[in-house]
C-alpha cells in the first residue's frame, strides 16, 4: 500500500531544490574563494619574489662593499706607509691586498704614468690609459662597465681611488674583479630557479647574466632588445619598455610586465645594487612559474572545498535520508494501522475526498464493514489469532476491491471502504467473503466468519465525507449478524430505527439495575395427562411508566452490542430464585427453560457461570433447562458440541429451539445428547397439512422418542392441531391454546397455589 500524498512530494520536491541551490552557492562562494586565494598567492609570491631579489642585489652590493674596503685597505696602507714609495713596496703591497680578494687584476699607476701590477710587473701606459683611470677616479665607486673585459670578452667589475701622501697625489690604486659566475651562486637559486637573472646598467646594457637565462635572450647583449624580441608587437607593450626605460635611474626597484605572442606573460623585476652606480639586478620570469607555485595551494585549496562539499552532500543525504525515514515513520504512525499494516481511518479521510473529486463522473459507494460477533471470538481464539483475522480481512479487500479503491481499518473490527459502483460489486463481496472464511480456517478459527456491509450510495453532491461514512455506518448498526443478506444500504427509515436503537442502547443498562427486564413464563403441556409439565420462560421489558419495549425491538440490538450476554445471566439467575422461592414454599416444580443466545456460548466461562448459578439457588437436577437455537450448529458445530457435552457433564438438560427452522440435520440428534426437541411452528403448521409433511414428523417424534429425547411442538394455537399432534404421537406442546406468556406471579398462582388447583384441573375447555 502507497501511503505518498501529493502534498507530501511537493515538500520534497521543495527540499531536493532547497539542497541544489544551497550546493550550487556553496560551489560558487568556493570558486570565489579559489579565485580569491589565487590572486592573493599570486600577490604574495610576487611580493615575497621582490623581497627576495631586494636582498639579492643586497648580497651583490655587500660583495661589492667587501671589495671595496680591501681597496681602501690598500689605499690606506701606501697612504700611511712611512717606507719610500718604491717598486719593492708597490709590488708588496698589491701581493699583500690582491691575495685577500679574487681580483682579475690588481695594480697600481703613479704620476709618472707607470703601471705596478700585482703579478711584481710594471710598464710605462700611454695617454689614453692614463685618463681613463682618471676617469675612474671620478665615478668614485665601483663600476662595472662593458668595456671593460677579461681576455674572454666578460665585463669586470672595476674600483679605483686615488692615493695621496703629504696632502698630493702619488698615484691611482686600481682594482679588477670578474663577475663571471656571480649570479650562478647558491644564494641566486631561488631567483635563477624562477628565469633569467641579469645584471645591467641603466642603458639595458647586459654587464653579466646566469647560467640559467633562457634561450630567447641569449643573443642580444641589450635587455631593451631581449624583450622586443619576446614581446608581442603591440602598442601596450612599446608603452611598458618605454616606460621602464624613463624608470630605469630614478627608482630603486621596479617591476612590470610584457605579453608574447601565444599571450604568455612575461614579468621583469629591477632592483638597484647598492655601492654601484646605475647598476640594476634584474629577473625575468614567465607568469606561469607563479601559477605553478601558487597551483598547490590552489590544488590544496579546491580539494578542501570539494572535501567540504561532499561533507555537506552527505550530511544533506544524511538529513534527506533521516527525514524521508522521519516523513515515513510519521505517515505510518499518522495513516498506517499497526494491527493489519494497511491504511487506517486517517489515510481513508485524507485520501477518499481527493479521490471523488477528482472523479466526479464516476459512480461511487462508501462500505462500512464489521464482523459479526467479533467479541466472542476475540475471547475464544485470544488476541492474536483475533489480529491474524483482522489483517486477513485487510489483505483480502486488496485482491478484491481493486487498486483504485479505498480500503481502511477504522477501529476494533470495523473497516471502511470506497468502492466504485459497477457490475461487478456484489460478486467481488462474495468473492471477498469467502476468501476471508478461507484464510481463517487456515490459521485455525473454524466459526464462519459473518460480515456485515453498510452501504451508502455516493451522490454528486455529497461534500462531506464524515456525514456519508456516518450514513453507511447507520446502515451496518441496522443488521444484528444474522441476515440472510448481509449488505444494508442506507435509507432514511434507518436514521428513524437508529434514533429508536440509540433510545434502547441508552436506557438498557438502566433498565437492568432497576427490575425493568421482567420474566414472563409460557406453560408447556403434556395433552395426554392433561397437566403442565414444564414452562419457557421469556424476557418482557416494562418500564416504570408501563410502556413495554418488545423482545422484538431490543433482542437485535442486545445481539449486535453484545448487552445479551449480561440479559441473559440475569434471566437465568433471576429464573432460579423465582424456582427457590417455590421449592422454599414447598412446590413441586416442573422444568423450565431459559434462552442462551449464541453470543453467551461464546463466553470461554460460559459453563462454569451457568454451574455457579445453579449451585448458588440450589437448583436441582432437571429443573433448568437450556434452550439453544438449532442455527448455532452450523456456525460452529464441534465447538457447540463441545460445550453442550460440558453442561450434560453437569446434568444440565438441554433443548434444541426451532428445530426445522432452518437446515436441520438429523445427525444432530445422534452427536448431541439433547434432553428435548422442540419443534418450530412454522414446520409443524405445514406438517399438519401435508400428508408427507406429516408423515417425516411423526417419524421425526419416534426417532426422538427412540433417543430418549422429549418432543415439544411450539405455536399450539387450535384443538384440532392438538388432535393432530396427538395422532401422531406428540404429547407436549406449547402454544396460546393453553396458556399465552404470563408474568411469574401470575404463572405460579395459576398453576401452583392449591386454590387454583381446581382451575387447572378444568382449564381445557
């Protein structure tokens, strides 16, 4: 059974898109956040990238510095030499300093134009040699200059300083590094392992490079002509070299960016070397170097996210999974019932409505259904095979009501059902009747099971579901479980008899407290010795105001609601103080006989409360005697044989009421021990004017007669049927010939007080 709603899908529908749209932000605040954090490292590495080359071009100057002191060193030591400047002390002193330092080159040129030289050789250097170490004198610092080379062609770097003794010049002290391999040292690795790493002048001019410098810029010796080359030609990067041109000489570091042609990004950083003049550390480097730098964290960064968001999908499964089970458990709780497993009355009122609106042009009943004396076999088969048999009739309806039909358990043993209204109907209730009888012997409970429908016809404007439930309702509480038809559709002559079974069921248990429920006794006869010889007694309902309620209008409803099991008790005990009463006053009684209905037979204590009546008033053998329907051997025969065998065991007489009322058997006669036979009216009047009729039952009386059995004809109203019963061996009877139902009081006056004695003697007349 499908217990979804409409409704109930919508909301999960709403849920489901909630969940998408609260992923699809969360993937959107990532991707922000990844993008955030790629330019934020992008930013990060390229500042941690300037610092680093900030400090690289602080190592080149402190190697610079370091230089440079050894000079002055130098200078210091011919300035305050108090030795004769000579050759001897010239060479000394450069061996002394050039050893302190990797110089290329160190020497030393006086006034008169002759150079010393640091390996002990000298020589006369011309004009234009001479000036030019003048020229150094005025830059005053170190100096690197392109033009200045190695015998390999590599530029060196140069220091010159004058020297002074006695406050005039003697000379120019000239030093000569090889900056070859500088940048290929360990502390360039980082700015080598990112591109290409140059040292230049102001001008572009490439003084030294790394080891490392890529290909492209290999070939020009101008920085300004590497970067055209790599550069696309466009009008933004001609701006950004002009740019860096007109920047070069004025600021300390720079940095800025060109394009290529396959749109890579070319960065160039510029720092100024420190005790150089216009001398610039520069690294060049594609954007991809920091992408791939940045890509970990970025890489780091997407995982974590996407860790969060599948964390958030499982915890949003989760919390799916824990509210459909939630939803589930709800809607079992709120429209499942927990006896059979199928829909109970909720689901039914929820979903009935929707369904005939949605179906107006279809023809519609509502069923109300109940099984017959439920009760009884509740206490006879217990709880759990009473369940069985509830969720029996649940599971039969869905094999035969159709799967479009409605079928719900409403409480105790009551179910409803919407049904569409076609051919077919009656037959699939017969089908369902059988199959529930069928699968009840199956699980042990072999007592038919009755079912009672209440039917109400669906009208088109019918809108409230309460009232046509209510209706077929009115038309089940109608019958008592022993109709022929079981299936009543509801009329307004119903609400009529309801309102009348209502008054009843209300002023029952009232009436039995106050002695309203009165015992009426109707004499049996025993026409050949002319005298009583037994009596029935029969219920009367007479109020305080002496308005009657007849048998006939508050049996039934006593049945249906099980309130004649407590009337029946209450006959038979108050039968059998009225039978003490007589027996004090020292009457000879003659038997008398108390209806049991078939429900109180169904009492698992049924015998042993008939027992303790009898045993409380003192009731002797013979006296009572219990009347039982011949119909309840058909509902359960070897159960009522089962019983009337435990009540023969305590002596107790038994009759058999309204035998051939309905489809006698005669091996009744010989599996049960009856004690009296009474014959139903409606058998012995067709009897009488039948010539076969007559014969069965006069072969009926002998056979009984044979068994031990007495035979009592019921309905006696005539002298002649008398005579007939006479003829054909018939002696008891019972009927308004001889006496109608009269109350107890009058029944023991008439026939036990002596001064009516003569009375009885000529009361047949």
């Amino acid at each position: 059974m499908n217990f979804k709603v409409n409704d109930k899908n919508k909301d999960l529908l709403k849920i489901f898109a909630g969940g998408v749209v609260i992923i699809v932000l969360c993937l959107l605040v990532c991707l922000v956040h990844i993008i955030d954090i790629r330019v934020t490292y992008r930013e990060r590495a390229l500042k941690e990238f300037n610092n680093y080359l900030e400090i690289a071009s602080q190592v080149i100057g402190n190697e610079l510095e370091q230089t440079q002191l050894v000079v002055l060193s130098a200078k210091e030591s011919i300035e305050n030499s108090e030795k004769v400047l000579n050759d001897t002390n010239i060479f000394d002193l450069l061996m002394k300093y050039g050893a302190l330092s990797s110089f290329y080159k160190f020497e030393f040129i006086n006034m008169s134009k002759v150079a010393f030289y640091s390996n002990r050789t000298s020589e006369k250097i011309d004009e234009n040699k001479f000036y030019e170490s003048i020229y150094l004198l005025e830059k005053n610092k170190v100096h690197i200059s392109e033009n200045i080379q190695d015998t390999e062609g590599n530029p060196l770097m140069v220091f010159a300083t004058p020297c002074f003794r006695d406050g005039e010049k003697v000379g120019i002290l000239i030093a000569y590094q090889n900056t070859d391999g500088i940048l290929d040292a360990s502390s360039f690795d980082y700015l080598n392992g990112l591109g290409s790493t140059f040292i230049i002048d102001r001008e572009g001019e490439i003084l030294t490079k790394s080891a490392s410098v890529a290909a492209e810029f290999q070939e020009n010796k101008n920085i300004y002509d590497n970067i055209f080359d790599y550069a696309a030609e466009d009008d933004a990067n001609a701006l950004t070299v002009a740019e860096l041109k007109q920047v070069l000489g004025y600021r300390e570091s720079y940095s800025t960016e060109v394009i290529d042609n396959d749109r890579n990004t070319l960065v160039m950083a510029f720092h100024n070397v420190e005790s150089v003049d216009d001398i610039y550390l520069s690294c060049f480097f594609n954007e991809n170097i920091i992408e791939e730098q940045t890509l970990p964290v970025v890489f780091r960064s997407v995982l974590v996210c996407l860790i969060i968001i599948l964390l958030m999908i499982i915890v949003a499964i989760i919390i799916w999974i824990f509210l459909n089970r939630t939803r589930r458990t709800i809607e079992s709780l709120a429209y499942r019932d927990p006896v059979t497993g199928g829909c109970n009355s909720n689901y039914f009122i929820d979903k009935a409505m929707e369904i005939l609106v949605d179906n107006k042009e279809k023809t519609y009943i509502i069923q109300r259904m109940d099984i017959a004396n439920f009760r009884y076999l509740n206490e006879a088969y217990g709880h759990r095979r009473a369940d069985q048999l509830l969720k029996i009739c649940n599971d039969c309806a869905w094999d035969f009501f159709g799967s479009e039909d409605l079928f719900a358990r409403m409480n105790s043993d009551q179910f409803v059902s919407l049904n569409e209204c076609d051919a077919s109907l009656d037959r699939r209730r017969i089908q369902y009747w059988e199959a529930v009888n069928q699968q009840a012997r199956n699980i042990g409970i072999k007592y038919p099971i009755r079912i009672k429908f209440g039917v109400y016809q669906v009208r088109s404007n019918d809108l409230d579901l309460d009232v046509m439930i209510d209706r077929a309702n009115v038309a089940r509480r109608s019958m008592n479980g022993t109709e022929t038809n079981p299936v009543t559709y509801f009329s307004t002559s119903l609400i009529q008899n309801m309102h009348k079974v209502d008054r009843i069921q209300s002023e029952m248990a009232t009436a039995l407290e106050t002695g309203e429920f009165q015992v009426y006794l109707q004499a049996k006869w025993n026409t050949l010795e002319n005298k009583l010889s037994g009596a029935e007694a029969l219920v009367r309902w007479i109020k305080a105001d002496g308005t009657v309620v007849y048998p006939d209008d508050f049996i039934p409803v006593f049945e249906r609601n099980g309130f004649i099991e407590k009337l029946d008790f209450y006959m038979l005990e108050t039968v059998c103080k009225l039978i003490q009463e007589q027996i004090k006053l020292g009457y000879d009684m003659v038997p008398i006989s108390v209806n049991q209905s078939r429900i109180l037979l169904h009492n698992p204590e049924y015998v042993q409360n008939v027992c303790n009546i009898l045993k409380r008033y003192q009731i002797p053998k013979g006296i009572i005697e219990l009347e039982i329907t011949e119909s309840l051997f058909f509902d359960e025969k070897e159960k009522m044989i089962s019983i009337i065998n435990e009540l023969k065991n305590h002596d107790i007489n038994i009759s058999m009421d309204d035998f051939g009322s309905g489809y006698s058997s005669l091996n009744l006669l010989k599996d049960i021990p009856f004690d009296v036979l009474k014959i139903d009216r409606l058998f012995f009047s067709e009897s009488i004017t039948s010539e076969s009729s007559t014969w069965i039952l006069r072969k009926i009386v002998e056979m009984a007669e044979g068994l031990g059995i007495n035979v009592v004809c019921e309905g006696v109203e005539t002298k002649e049927q008398v005579e007939a019963l006479q003829h054909i061996g018939c002696n008891y009877v019972q009927g308004y010939y001889y006496s109608r139902p009269i109350s107890a009081k009058a029944f023991f006056e008439k026939y036990f007080e002596e001064e009516n004695e003569e009375e009885l003697s000529g009361c047949v007349g």
